[in-house]
C-alpha cells in the first residue's frame, strides 16, 4: 500500500504542470533520503548526543562524513556553473544566509528544541513512518514555531539581520582554497572524534538463514546500516537534489503551511521584511504544491515502507510527557528554522557543503544548545525517552 501511496504521487505530480518534473524528482529523492535516514538511523540529535553521552564516535564521524561527500559533489557543480566565484554573484539557489548574532540565537535555541524534543525535524519526519508517538506533536509545534517566528522576523531584520552580512567562503578563498580549508576543518574534527570516541562491543543481531540471500537481505532491509554509508549516502543524495531540483531541505512546505494558517488567521505581518529575498528553505502562502512538498512525502512514506519491512513499525499512544515535550520542543525546533532560514538539513547540511559560513555558526550554535540542554533534560528524568528505538 505503500509503494502504491507513492507511485499514486508521483502520476499526480506527473499532471501539475511546469513543475511536474521537479515535483517527481523531489518525491523520488524525498524517498530515498527516507530509506537512508529510517536504515541508518541517520539522526543529527541523535548522533551528538551518542557521543556527548556514550562517546560513541560513528554518528558524529557520519555527520562528518556526509558533510565531506557533499562538499565534493558541490565543489564541481559550482566549478561547472559558476567557474569564477570572485565575481560577486552567489551560486543559484544555494542555501548562503546572512551571519551574525540572530542566526547563532536561532541555532542555539533550535539546539535546545532538539533535544527536548527528541530530534531534528528530519528525524522526526522519518520518525514519524514509524509511528512515533512524539513525532507528530512536535512536527505539529514546528508549524506553531515558524507562525511564532513571522511575528518576531521583523524587530529580528530591522535589529540585525539587516545589516549582516553574506558570507560566501570560496568568492573570499576560491574554490580551491576553499576545499582544501573545509576538509582539513572535518580532517580534524574526525581526528579528534577518533582520539576521544570509544567504540562500543559488537554485537551481532543478524537473523539466521538457510539461505545464502537470506543474511544479505537482512543487512540491507532489517539491520541497522553502517554509520558510514548512512553519511556517504547523505551527501550523496544532497549534491544530487541541488543538482537536479534545489538544496536538500525539510522545512519549506512546513514553513509554507504554517504561513498559510497564520495568514488566514489575520496573525502574519502585511510585510516580512527582506525574508523572501533570501536564499535557504523559503516559504510561501500562495501554494503547497512545491517541491519540498514531495520530497517529505517521499520522506514519510519511504521511511514507513523501510520500518514496515523490518518489523520496526511500533505505533504507541502518545503519553502526556511525550505531547508536551514534542509540542515544546517542535515550537523551538521551528521558530529556531524559521529565524535561520533553515534546519540541521537546511542550513546546516545544504549550506556547510555549499561553502556558507552560516551553515558552520549554525553547526557550532545547534549542538552547543544540545550540549546544554540534555544534562537538564536528564535530570527531570527525561533522558532518552524521546528517541525512537535505537537499533
């Protein structure tokens, strides 16, 4: 039924004219950054928290890694369409924001939302194919915290972003220079993740088969994929998307949607000033039908057909503590998106690999506030309760 769901959206964006193509493109790429992110369980809060707490290495080193792949897959697009990055112009559609004390701010508190609710929008996107209890409360939150953020963008613009600056590394560096700085940046990182991480005791939870397919398949379609191909396949997927419809992103239709209702609800300003200028997860109140619309239809419905084929389909009645905690935690998970033009997938991944200097503030800033915030969240006895099953 699930495969059929998608097949279904993809002859509808067939019949939706000029966009038709990017709308199938979306939903097939929404589709397999779902597989990716459900096997591997490939999760930005949950990865840093694994090494803050447990010193686990492998899902901060495939943050790292993701981060590597993109920057590569970008470095020859950008050489191919904009051979001279000193001139002045920015690349098309790339996610390059402004940078200053806003944009850490937003990062910080969308830390903080994070881990109160128990991940990144994408993690409870994927989440939510699984039928997490917490997911669609917090998504629900995210909506209510972008309409929150439309009313608090323009004292924000006027104040500061305004007058911010963009700052685009390879127009100051070149590509070159560029490239070989960004990956010495993740050369340490992962150096010092290596040195300080501590590998847990292997396990094996691989089923028995009698047949030689059998234990293959159960890699592929059941076990949990290795942290590196999650990563290798992340920046894959995000050099693709810019490539064929736009920088990976999650939370453009949110956005839109949540511009809607608070339009319609005479609760959004008459003008956001300077905000549709700027490149990252833009928002719309004209139309839903937008690329980012397929591609987290894709996302949803991929992860549910993944989880559903490894028996980690686990739907649950939401608890009180779950409700609160993902409608808290979303409203900051969302105001913090909407004031940084984007998420851990937006402006962190899309723009760290397009050479933004806001994607590493918003690197910095995201997981200072989990940083922060979990030893709290521990304490009122939350601890992991808001993470789905760690396989």
């Amino acid at each position: 039924m699930v495969l059929a769901g998608l097949v279904a959206l993809a002859f509808i964006f067939q019949d939706a004219g000029s966009d038709s193509r990017k709308l199938t493109q979306s939903l097939v790429l929404g589709a397999l950054f779902g597989v990716v992110l459900q096997r591997a369980r490939f999760c930005f809060l949950c990865h840093w928290r694994d090494f803050l707490e447990q010193r686990d290495p492998r899902g901060f080193a495939a943050i790292l890694l993701a981060l590597a792949v993109g920057t590569l897959g970008y470095v020859v697009l950008f050489g191919a369409w904009l051979p001279d990055p000193t001139t002045g112009r920015l690349p098309p559609d790339a996610h390059v924001g402004p940078i200053g004390p806003v944009l850490a701010f937003a990062a910080f508190v969308f830390g903080i939302g994070m881990a109160i609710s128990g991940s990144c929008v994408s993690g409870h996107l994927y989440r939510l194919g699984e039928g997490s209890p917490t997911a669609p409360f917090a998504l629900l939150g995210v909506c209510a915290g972008f309409a929150l953020g439309f009313n608090t963008w323009n004292t924000l613009y006027v104040a500061s972003i305004a007058t911010a600056p963009i700052v685009w590394l390879p127009a100051n560096l070149g590509y070159r220079e560029w490239l070989l700085l960004q990956i010495l940046i993740l050369t340490v990182l992962a150096i010092g993740v290596a040195i300080y991480g501590r590998l847990p005791a292997r396990s094996s939870n691989a089923a028995e088969s009698p047949s030689a397919l059998g234990p293959a398949l159960h890699r592929i379609f059941v076990d949990r994929w290795p942290a590196t191909v999650g990563g290798a396949a992340v920046g894959i997927i995000a050099t693709v998307a810019y490539f064929q419809v736009q920088p990976l992103g999650v939370t453009s239709a949110l956005g839109s949607f949540a511009r809607s209702l608070a339009q319609s609800a005479s609760f959004l300003p008459e003008t956001l000033h300077g905000l549709d200028g700027f490149a990252g997860c833009r928002t719309a109140a004209a139309t839903f039908l937008i690329p980012n619309l397929a591609f987290i239809a894709g996302l949803v419905l991929a992860s549910l057909a993944s989880a559903l084929i490894a028996a980690q389909f686990a739907p649950a009645w939401p608890t009180r503590d779950q409700i609160l905690r993902g409608l808290l935690g979303g409203v900051l998970l969302g105001w913090g998106a909407m004031t940084a033009l984007g998420c851990t997938v937006g402006t962190l991944l899309s723009g760290t690999v397009a050479g933004a200097a806001s994607g590493w503030i918003f690197f910095v800033a995201s997981f200072a506030g989990v940083a922060i915030t979990l030893p709290i969240v521990r304490r009122f006895g939350h601890g992991r309760s808001g993470a789905a099953v760690e396989l």
